[in-house]
C-alpha cells in the first residue's frame, strides 16, 4: 500500500467529502436515537499541512487555504471551516482535520464511532486522535469487511467509504458492500467517495449498484471537462440513504469548488436516483 492521503489533504475532493460529511453528520444528528458512525477508510485522523508530505504535492493550496481565504463560501463549508479554525488556535492553515476529527466532533455520547485503517502508521496517529472520546475506537483491519459485519447488528448506522482506488478492485469491492449492508439494513445510510476520470467508469459503478435499489444521492463536481481520463478530473460523492435537506447546500458547495477552485468547463450536479 503506496497511498498516504497526507499528499492530498485539504485538497477541492476532501472539501466536498467533508462538506457532505458534515452536513451528514449534522442531520442524522438531529434524531435524538443512538448513531453507530463506521469510517472504513479512516486515514491519520488529521494532517499537518506543513509536513513534507503535504508540501510535496501542495494540493491544500487550491483546496483549504482558498476556501479559508474566501468571503464567499457558502453554509455547507461552516462546520469544516470551524473544525480547521479550531485545530488551528493561533490562526493560519496549518492542521487539517480528517473524517475522524469530523466525526467525533459531531458524536454526542450516546453515539459510537468504528474507525479503520489498514496502515500501521496512520493507526498510531488515528490512536491520538480518537484518544479523548471514549465512544470511538480506532481497528487495523479492512474496512469494508468491518462495515459487513457491523450492518443489521440493530440501531441507526452512517458508513464513510473513502477508498485511495490504488488497487484494481476498489469499484467492485465498494458495490459488494454497498449491496451486503444494504442487505442486512436497508436503513443504512453511506457516504462513499469516487474519483471522476471519465465517464464510463462512474456509469459503470452507478449500474453495478443500481440492482441494490437504494435511494442514492449524487455530488458530483468536475473542476474540467473529462477529456484527459488519466487525471482526476473531479469527484463525486454518492450518498444512499440520504438525509433530507442536503441537495441545496451541497449543489451550492460543489459549484463553488467547480467555480473558485476549477477551469473553464468546470460543473456542478447534484442529483438523486431511486426516487
Ligand atoms: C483516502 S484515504 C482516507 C482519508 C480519510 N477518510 C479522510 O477523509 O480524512 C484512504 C485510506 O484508506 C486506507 N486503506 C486502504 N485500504 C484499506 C482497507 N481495505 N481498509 C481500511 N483502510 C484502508 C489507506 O491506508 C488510506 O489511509
């Protein structure tokens, strides 16, 4: 496993998954019943922007540093907005927070957060991360046979998958448990996040998961047109399940990144299949 997703943090794909994250977060939270949060792909738990690693790339330059910069970004980028605002006490963009920062800022006591992550590095620093909240707990193990096992164990659960697609089989293995935790609790509600390349690669994943029959929500933000399939051309989040009230925001989201942060033939759609 080469991926490290320190090369990319606060990139234009992490500020529309930790938007949808949040705004997520915030609505399932609005019903006072238990929430179990399984983030199958958890990463290090948060990202020093300063480090080598993120210096190397400089992605977070046209991600967090212009959406902190900006007078302009609309309401789905608050709670992100703050939790950077808050890891960085004495200003400036230095600390990215990653889904499990986002997480367990929103958990509320009664609630429990699965965190997985295959790298023995990046667990130790998750370790730290998840530290203070007793409800989170961080396992090296494969995250999408986690998410099998924990779905239909009862109660209301949110699954992120955020896969690093380094491996040929990420797409397959992503609709296999789409479909198995459906299965067992077609309550579920996912996130799943899916880099834009070309188009036949996301059609194809959409029809690999169209016989599960659930109500999907898509994000879907192109920063150009998909003319080059050897780039990541933009993103799109595909959330089952969907609380209500997050179309509006997120379309407003994405069009900002595609507009502030993209080229000419940038666009945003946000859509819904299964209605
Ligand atoms: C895109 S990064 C996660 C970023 C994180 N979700 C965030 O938003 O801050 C993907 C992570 O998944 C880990 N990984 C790869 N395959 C995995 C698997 N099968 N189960 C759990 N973690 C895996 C990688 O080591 C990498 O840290």
């Amino acid at each position: 496993m080469n991926y490290r997703h320190a090369f990319h943090a606060g990139n234009f794909a992490d500020l529309v998954k930790h938007a949808t994250l949040t705004l997520v977060l915030e609505a399932l939270g609005r019903d006072p019943a238990p929430l179990t949060v399984i983030d199958t792909h958890a990463g290090a738990g948060g990202y020093d922007l300063d480090g080598e690693l993120a210096r190397r790339t400089g992605e977070a330059a046209q991600g967090v540093f212009r959406l902190m910069a900006a007078k302009d970004a609309p309401p789905a980028f608050d709670r992100l907005k703050a939790a950077v605002r808050k890891g960085n006490p004495g200003g400036g963009v230095r600390f990215y927070p990653g889904s499990p920062s986002l997480i367990v800022a929103a958990l509320r006591p009664r609630d429990r957060f699965i965190a997985c992550e295959l790298r023995e590095d990046d667990v130790a620093l998750l370790n730290q991360t998840l530290a203070p909240f007793s409800g989170a707990k961080a396992f090296q193990t494969d995250g999408y046979g986690m998410a099998e096992r924990e779905a239909g164990k009862g109660g209301r659960v949110f699954i992120l998958i955020d896969p690093p697609f380094e491996r040929g089989d990420d797409y397959a293995r992503l609709a296999a448990t789409m479909a198995s935790v459906l299965l067992l609790d077609p309550e579920a509600c996912m996130a799943v996040w899916l880099p834009l390349k070309d188009l036949e690669t996301f059609d194809a994943f959409l029809r690999s998961v169209e016989p599960i029959g659930a109500d999907l929500l898509i994000v879907e933000t192109r920063l150009k047109p998909l003319t080059d399939p050897m780039k990541m051309n933009g993103c799109v989040m595909v959330v089952a399940n969907p609380p209500e009230g997050l179309e509006e925001p997120l379309a407003d989201a994405c069009r900002w990144v595609a507009d502030r942060l993209g080229d000419a033939g940038g666009k945003a759609s946000v859509w819904r299949t299964g209605m």
